[in-house]
C-alpha cells in the first residue's frame, strides 16, 4: 500500500512537469525524494539522492531495484549535484526529507553553507523534513533498504503525518531551522539512525527520536526524548505522549498548553510557565481499596506535576548552560515586555544563561482505565 505513494507522487510530478515548457519525459527525470548532505574526509561536499527507478517499478513496484541511490563529492553543493552520475535531470520538486550528516553538523562553515544552499535553492521546498544523523553519515541514512518501503523519504513523510506521541514525533522542517539560524543561529534538529538488521542484503529500519542542538550553527550537543519532550511542555502541544509515574502507571496526554512570562528581578530574569495538562490513566490495576479511593487520582496528578516539572527543568537547564535560545525566549521578550527586551538586548544570552525557569504544572486527570 505504502508504495503507491511513490506512485502518487510520480504522478504529480508527472503533471508538474506536463506544463513545462521544456517537455522532459518522464523517465528522463530524476524524481528526488530524499535528499542527503555530508561533509568528506577531505573538506568537500558529499550530496546522495534518493530516487524512484521508474523504468523498474513499471514491472515490479516493490522491488528493492526500484530505488536508485547516487552519491557525488565536490567543494559545492551544487556542484555535486552536478557530478551525480545519472543521465537523468534531477528534479526536486517533491522531495521529501533532507538528512544532514554527522560529520557536517560538526563543521560551522559547511553548515552554514548548507543551509544557505537550499534557502537559495528555487527547486527544493521549504516544508521537507529536514533530519540530524548522529551516528552515521546521510548517505548511510539514504542508502539504507527498508521492509516493505523502498523510499525513505515516503516513509519520513508518512511518519509524520500519521500523529502518535508527541515525544517521538518532534519535527522541524527546512524553513523552519532557516528561521531559526537567521533569528537566533541556534536550533533543535530531529535525529534519524539507521538500524542494519541483515548485514548481507543490506536492510534494516530507521529510528527518529531525540534531537541535536545547533549553536551558533554547529553541533553542541545532542538532547535524548525525554529531554526532547521536556522542551517540547514550552513549545508545542504535547498531545499523544505518554509520561509514566514511578510505579509505571502511565498518563496518556490529550492536551498541554504552556503560558510563559518574564520579570526581572534585582536585574536576573525569571521564565514563568504555567502549564495545562489533560490526560487519562489508561491501565491501572485497582484493588478492592483502590475502588473506594478515588481521592488517589489527586496523588498520582500531583506526581505527575512534579515529573513534568522535573522534565521542563532538567531540559531548560541543559540548553541554558549550553546558551542555545532553541525556545526563542529573546523573541518572545521583545513581544511581551519591550523595555525589558530593549534593556538586555545586546547581553541577552549572558542574561539567557541566568535565567531561573519556574514552573508551574497542573495535571487534570479526565478518565482512568482499569485492569484487574
């Protein structure tokens, strides 16, 4: 089923390029649907593609030899582009996924010149997925074959379209992290890892789940999920994740909404969040006690209130000590209160390391589910 989004997205193409004035066959296109950059031993750019082979999936779709991986070094982005050795015209119009290597992340300069690449680039869309590799470079990423998918970027993009928790499903697209370099220089991007479970054919799964945190356009440090989770209670709508009590009962969450102020006290500035959450207990295993005490539910709500609060302090303070505004605080403090923003504006990160976060956690247990 999965594979005839290939199809789907051929076919668009397909009538994308039926109106251009250049009347490229189709099989003399080279559909991108994933896109890799990584940094090479010697100081040059590697660019892999991903692409559909089109000739071959007209007899066998789910063939492994549907896909085409190609892969070219040069000391410009586009200039690699150039060298792929395919005779096809590469066309990136749908691509889907944008993996940065490991090595890459690691080097200021060949970030930035990445990142400016494809904000310039009038081909590539700024709503693909952009993805962090921590252990392996994008062309391992790309090259990897997937069970039951052969496109990854078809699998990236259906990931994230298809909800679940929250705390796995932390994405940033490329214009996103464009606006968050231009603004602050610093930004949170998903990681992708590769998992070779056959090593003679080649083929394994993907995992995404925590973050790298890009200061200042480099690689500072990586956060894990629940790390990435206890930034995401001040930025996002946490719905779908699932935080578990020391004794394991686990709080489904249907809603989360986080309010942030600021105040300056005696020149130091505090962050107040105070945040709503609503979720269920969906497995609890009652005892004929438990029936007749349903006052518990206040304990274990209070108990998550302290696990989320933990989770947004652990966090904050990793990315405090590190410097790296990935919250946007400084944007946020020009909006609330400009004269407090005017007066630390040009100290802001001294001010930013300062800063105490204080939270603020309400925990609304709407439902409970039991077992015996």
């Amino acid at each position: 089923m999965k594979n005839y989004w290939v199809l789907l997205i051929i076919a668009l193409a397909a009538l994308t390029l039926s109106f251009r004035n250049d009347k490229v066959e189709l099989e003399d296109r080279g559909l991108v649907v994933a896109l890799g950059i990584d940094r090479t031993a010697d100081n040059k750019f590697a660019v892999t593609v991903s692409m559909p082979n089109i000739l071959e999936m007209k007899e066998a779709p789910i063939a492994d030899k549907s896909k085409l991986v190609k892969t070219a070094n040069d000391g410009s982005i586009s200039g690699a582009l150039h060298n792929i050795n395919t005779s096809q015209n590469l066309y990136m119009g749908q691509t889907k996924m944008l993996v940065l290597g490991r090595e890459l992340l690691n080097d200021a300069d060949f970030l930035r010149q990445s990142i400016d690449s494809m904000e310039r680039s009038r081909e590539v869309s700024h709503k693909l997925y952009l993805l962090a590799a921590k252990e392996q470079s994008a062309e391992d990423i790309l090259s990897l074959k997937l069970e039951g998918e052969s496109m990854i970027g078809i699998t990236i993009d259906n990931y994230y379209d298809s909800g679940g928790e929250a705390a796995t499903k932390f994405s940033k697209t490329l214009g996103e992290v464009i606006s968050d370099l231009r603004s602050t220089g610093d930004t949170l991007i998903p990681i992708i890892s590769a998992d070779t479970t056959d090593e003679e054919s080649g083929s394994g799964h993907i995992g995404i789940g925590g973050c790298a945190v890009i200061k200042d356009f480099k690689l500072s440090r990586y956060l894990n999920e629940e790390e990435t989770r206890g930034y995401m209670w001040l930025t996002a709508d946490n719905h779908g994740s699932v935080v578990n009590s020391p004794d394991n009962i686990p709080l489904r969450v249907y809603h989360s909404k986080p309010r942030i102020s600021f105040e300056n006290i005696n020149g130091k500035i505090n962050c107040h969040v105070k945040l709503s959450v609503k979720g269920s207990i969906d497995e609890y295993n009652f005892s004929e006690e438990d029936l007749d005490a349903p006052f518990r539910l206040e304990e274990y709500a209070a108990a998550f209130e302290n696990i989320i609060a933990d989770e947004i302090k652990n966090t904050a303070d990793i990315l405090r000590r590190n410097g790296a505004d990935v919250y946007c605080f400084k944007e946020m403090l020009r909006k609330k209160d400009y004269k407090l923003y005017a007066d630390i504006e040009q100290e802001f990160e001294t001010h930013f390391r300062d800063m105490v976060i204080i939270p603020y956690v309400n925990v609304d247990i709407i439902s409970v589910g039991t077992i015996k």
